[in-house]
C-alpha cells in the first residue's frame, strides 16, 4: 500500500476534504450505507475456504518474508519473483499459464507475474485477484506479504476446480513507487490486447494483517467512489455488496464499507474496470517500517481474511458447486484433528482421526512466530507454563499437516 500525499496524485478529495484513512465511512458528513444483496451460502464454497491450510499459509508469509527488503527491481525482489513461479508450478500450472509481464522504472527493470486459470464457460472474460509483492524500508510481512501468502494458497486449492469465468492470479511490483506496475499491465497488455481484455471484475488485496494486541474481527471492503470516471461506480457498488456478504458467508469477521484508493486497483478504475479490494480495519502503524514484521500482524486475522476471499474469489470466477474427491479430502483433512479442552488451562489433548498411524508430532508456536513446545507421539500437552494468549499449534501425520488455534487461559 502507498501511503498517498499532495506529490503522489493518489490521495482522495471528497466535498473539499482530503482523507487518508480507510476504516473512515463518513465522506463529507454523508453516512455511507448499503443493503446488502441477497447470497446464498454455498456448501462447497465453504468446504474450499475451510480447506485453507494455517500451516501452508503461514509457510507462504515466512518464505516471502525470508526474501528481506524487496524493493522494485532489487535482486531480492528478482528472487522473490522466482520463488513465486517455482510455486505456481509445484501446484500444477503449466509454463503457458505462467507469465512475466516486464518494466522499467527509471533505470530498474522488474516484473509482474501472471498466472491464469482458463474458465470454462467464459474463458475470455477474467477475474482478476491481485497484490503486489514488493516492499520498501523493510520486509513487509503485513504490506504485502499477507497478500501474497493467500493468492498463493488460493490457487493451490482452486488449481483443479472448474470454474465459469477464467481467474488470473497477479502478483504486482513496483507498487510501491506509485503503482508502476499494475499502470503498465493496464496501459501494456489490457488495453494491449485486441480486442481489449475482457473483464469482470479486479480484486485487490492489500495489508490484510492487522495490528498484534488488537481486536482484529473486521475487515474493510473497498469499492470505487471516485468520479474519473464514475460510470463505473455503480457496478463497483454492488460486486463490493457482494464480497461483503461473502466475508460473512465464509468467514467469522465483520464488515467495514469503505472506499478504494492508492493500490494496484486504481489503474483499472482510472480504465474504467470493476473494482473492489480488502483492507485491514485496524491499519497497522508499521507499513514501511524495519517493523512490518510477522510479530506485529495477527496471523489468525491473516488466516480469516484469506478464507473470506476465498470465499469471494470462487463467487466472482462462479466456481463449481460439486465437490470434488480431493476438494473432499481438504476438508476432511482439516476435521482430522481436534484439540481439547480449547481454552484450555493445564492440559490440552490431542486427537487424530482417520490416521494410517499413531505416528505425530506436535508443534506449538506463540503469535510472534517463537517455537514454545515440540513433542512427538504425545496425545496430552502440558501448557500449564504458558502465558495466557493465543497459540498455533501445528501438528503432522501421514504425511501432512493441520494448524489450529488453541487459547490458554
């Protein structure tokens, strides 16, 4: 997320005022407020949304984090670059389907990554899910390491699930110095492509991490206010009434209505497109900082922010209501284990269900990421010595893992 000023041309003017913060809903003493429309709960959605692995997704945060300062065009972002396609292609995307989109920037080339997963029904109309991958002043584990993490996870599970509209996974650099790269799909490929890029509609996710200590249960919803154009405003409207619904659907956070600006989404407003976008509610104070770190996000807001654009991803592209035999075993793999008593005081059990063998381990990790007990093949844990707080705990079997929440009191 760029942090817009009067230099930028990227900060919003409503009704002679300049505002800066996202969770503002009062623009010009005008009180924004929309019904939503009407959705129903899908049971395959929510079985896809659930079947997003904790430990998968934390993995993802760690290794973008592990990359250090990613700043356009840095051999650091170069091999954040790398690390994203070696991704995409261990879930199955083909060469073909993954793209670099190449610019320069001054004197620095870099590049966006591309990956696109061909609809069905509309395979030239697209929903674009997108973030960007570089950062400056530091690792940026919130902006936009969270980002990144969830499209990743998002296309590992829906890599074999139909779906009527095509959906491109774009992973954006350069935003940071004032959206450079996405101005440049928008400017070279989009209007590039005859007949121009047909699409639905443009999903940004930008800083989804939330601030560590805090209540982190709401998520803004973004949608376009702007009046150049305004024709597109409407529609913006209503996919964002939509995205909401879906966050309640297939996640346990609140809304926040809101409206978009300075990140990758703004290029396609200015070009006319749909848009709407996900942005924390409680906006961390650390954005461009040594200390945009994993201590200082909410990693369990970073894993229900990523289910309810799961959720909204598989609306937008209309993905398939079947269940799948592997969209099957996701889910029934996350049933597989169960802690108890959660919260819990002195003890907590462990239980493995459907398990080939009575061979685990069990990992439990504090929310700043520090390692805090190991055991192997223990079905009781003591945590009596623990500090009262929220956990990971981590455990493998069979050849996989589960992640899941345990409270201590």
């Amino acid at each position: 997320m760029i942090i817009p000023s009067f230099g930028s041309g990227f900060f919003f003017i409503f009704g002679a005022q300049i505002f800066t913060m996202k969770k503002l809903l009062i623009l010009s003493g005008i009180v924004c407020s929309f019904a939503l429309s009407a959705q129903s709960y899908i049971a395959a959605y929510a079985a896809r949304a659930n079947a997003i692995s904790q430990t998968t997704l934390e993995a993802n945060l760690q290794d973008f984090i592990g990359f250090g300062v990613k700043t356009t065009g840095s051999a650091n972002n170069v091999n954040a670059l790398n690390w994203l396609k070696a991704k995409y292609s261990s879930f199955g995307y083909t060469a073909s389907q993954i793209v670099e989109d190449p610019f320069t920037f001054g004197a620095t080339t870099s590049k966006n990554l591309i990956v696109t997963k061909t609809g069905t029904l509309y395979p030239n109309k697209y929903v674009i899910i997108c973030g960007h991958y570089d950062t400056i002043n530091g690792v940026g584990a919130n902006d936009n390491g969270t980002a990144t993490a969830m499209l990743l996870e998002m296309a590992r599970i829906l890599k074999d699930v139909p779906t009527d509209y095509s959906i491109k996974f774009i992973h954006f650099s350069g935003e940071e110095q004032g959206l450079i790269g996405s101005q440049h799909y928008v400017s070279n490929v989009v209007n590039a492509t005859n007949p121009k890029m047909d699409i639905k509609v443009v999903f940004n996710i930008d800083e989804v991490g939330g601030v560590s200590g805090q209540i982190n249960n709401i998520i803004t919803c973004e949608r376009d206010t702007n009046n150049f154009p305004s024709t597109n405003n409407a529609a913006s409207n209503t996919v964002t009434q939509e995205l909401m619904n879906c966050v309640t659907l297939y996640s346990p956070l609140q809304t926040n209505l809101s409206y978009a600006y300075a990140s990758d989404y703004m290029p396609f407003q200015s070009n006319n497109e749909v848009i709407t976008g996900l942005f924390e509610y409680n906006e961390s104070p650390y954005r461009h900082t040594a200390n945009d770190t994993y201590a200082n996000l909410d990693f369990p807001y970073v894993y229900n922010v990523a289910k309810a654009a799961m959720g909204a991803l598989q609306h937008f592209a209309v993905a398939s209501t079947v269940l799948s035999t592997n969209d099957i075993y996701l889910e029934n793999l996350e049933k597989s284990v169960v802690i108890s008593p959660n919260p819990a005081k002195d003890f907590v059990n462990i239980e493995l269900k459907n398990s080939r063998e009575n061979k685990f381990s069990v990992e439990i990790y504090d929310m700043s990421g520090k390692l805090v007990s190991k055991e192997k093949d223990s079905n009781k844990i003591d945590v009596s010595n623990f500090s009262s707080g929220n956990y990971i705990v981590r455990v493998s079997f069979d050849g996989q893992t589960v992640n899941k929440k345990l409270i201590v009191e």
